[in-house]
C-alpha cells in the first residue's frame, strides 16, 4: 500500500480496479488505465479522451477500438477489424453495421414527438426526431418499425411476424397531477405514466405503482411472473412462470456485463479466422 501511494494511480486498498493515468495532472492526462485485482486480475482498460480503446484479457488478448470524430468505426482484434461502423455524412445516424462479414443497413425518417412538461406551469412541446424505420440484415426480410403520435414505438415488423405495442400516455393534466404528487407525499397519482409499456405480443404488463422497479408478466398461457427491486437498496425478488422465487441484491455490475460482452466476441472473431 505505502509503495502504491507513491505512484500516479488511484490506489484504493480494498477495490478491485486500480486506475492510472499517463500524466501527473490527472484533470490534463491523455490516457487512463484500469488494472483488474483480485477476481478481475489480469484485465486492463485502456481509456482516452473519455473514449474506451482497448480491452486486454488475463489471456493477454486484446481488442481495440478505433474512433472518427468522436465516434467508433471499428473493433479489431489483431489489426483484424470484426466489427465496424458507418454515419450519415451529417449528424451520429448510424447507417450500416457489420459484424463479422453480414452487414446490417438502418432506415430513418423524421417522425413526431410529444415532450411532456418537468415543472407544473410548463407546456407540452410538439417536436420532430430521426426515427429507425428499418434495419436490413444481409437478404433477410428487414425488421420494420413503426411509432404512435407520442414517438413511442408500437409496432415491430419483420416478414410474417408481428409484434404490436400498447404503450401509456398522459395528458397535460395527468402529467401535472403527478408532478404534484412527486413534491406533495399526501398527494396520491393513479393515474397513467407517460411511456409505460402496457402489452406486447408475449406479455401484457402490470405495475404497482407510479414509480419503477416493479413489474408483473403475465403471458399467453394467464400465467404470472413479477420482478420487484428497491432502487435505493438494490434487494430485488423474482418470482418466474414456473414458482422459481429468486431473491438476491444487485450483483451484476457494468464490469460484468462488459466481460460477457467480451466473452460472446472471442467467438465472433474466432469463426472469422476460420472462413
């Protein structure tokens, strides 16, 4: 720990990342590195200009990312790019993924936005955004998708298959009743929440109450399965279609979910070297 302290890094006894930097004025450094301890040793970090450039495996493997004005083009491992990634020539619209060899090519047009109001004596605002309409996958029927008059997604398209959407909306006035509810605790909304997804073609959804974190499922068969987490203590109980009740806290952390991400890769990039 003393000779630790003598370093640049970030040195934290008990943490399971070390971080470093590659100047002594950490508010002016171009790199960081994240160093693994413990159950994360051997995996590194690389990070500059806020923009993630390589992860390094315990194997020693690396994958690297490659950016274009502030944006990624490409994941290589070995300069071997197996991800990469096209724009429109104006603004961050991805045009075309491809991802080990089959390319993917999205479809946008503008469509309209409703913006409710954060402040009781605000208005609501009717606007337009760039909406996905479809994503081609090499000679497969594209995926279609369409919006309802909020902006919300209602409907997912893609040969014979069909998924339609029941999405919740507010008016003004419910809008404003639950923002009065939010700053008076006597105050009580039953109302709908704008966004909230009501039903799709698996499941329809039920909610206990205004805030998030618990969902009721119930599928085809009228069977039920409900996931409920405290957001402030992170404790969180499933109940699933069969009567599995699984209880736990948050333990999957980001770090977890990109090591699977790196994970499901490696075969990506393994069945590339073997065309």
């Amino acid at each position: 720990y003393e000779q630790a302290k003598k370093g640049r890094g970030f040195y934290a006894p008990y943490s399971e990342w070390e971080a470093n930097t590659s100047k002594r004025e950490y508010t002016d450094c171009g790199d960081w590195v994240f160093t693994g301890k413990r159950k994360y040793e051997g995996w590194k970090f690389v990070y500059r200009d806020a923009s993630l450039r390589s992860i390094t495996a315990p194997s020693g493997r690396s994958v690297w990312f490659s950016y274009l004005r502030n944006r990624i083009t490409t994941i290589s491992q070995n300069d071997q790019p197996f991800v990469e990634f096209s724009y429109a020539d104006t603004g961050n619209q991805l045009q075309q993924l491809t991802v080990n060899g089959i390319e993917h090519k999205f479809s946008y047009q503008n469509g309209k936005l409703v913006i409710l109001p954060k402040t009781t004596s605000g208005k609501i605002v009717n606007a337009s955004r760039p909406q996905l309409i479809a994503i081609k996958t090499g000679d497969l029927n594209p995926a279609e998708f369409s919006y309802d008059d909020y902006g919300f997604l209602k409907q997912v398209q893609q040969g014979d298959f069909v998924d339609t959407l029941t999405v919740q909306h507010q008016t003004l006035a419910e809008r404003q009743a639950e923002l009065n509810a939010k700053k008076d605790r006597k105050v009580k909304y039953s109302g709908p929440i704008n966004g909230r997804l009501l039903s799709d073609v698996l499941f329809k959804y039920k909610y206990s109450d205004r805030e998030p974190g618990t969902v009721k499922l119930i599928n085809q068969q009228n069977q039920t399965a409900s996931y409920d987490c405290n957001q402030k203590t992170g404790i969180f109980k499933i109940n699933e279609f069969t009567g599995l009740v699984t209880q736990g806290t948050g333990g999957l952390t980001l770090t977890d979910i990109i090591l699977d991400w790196w994970n499901s890769t490696q075969s990506l990039y393994t069945t590339k070297l073997a065309e």
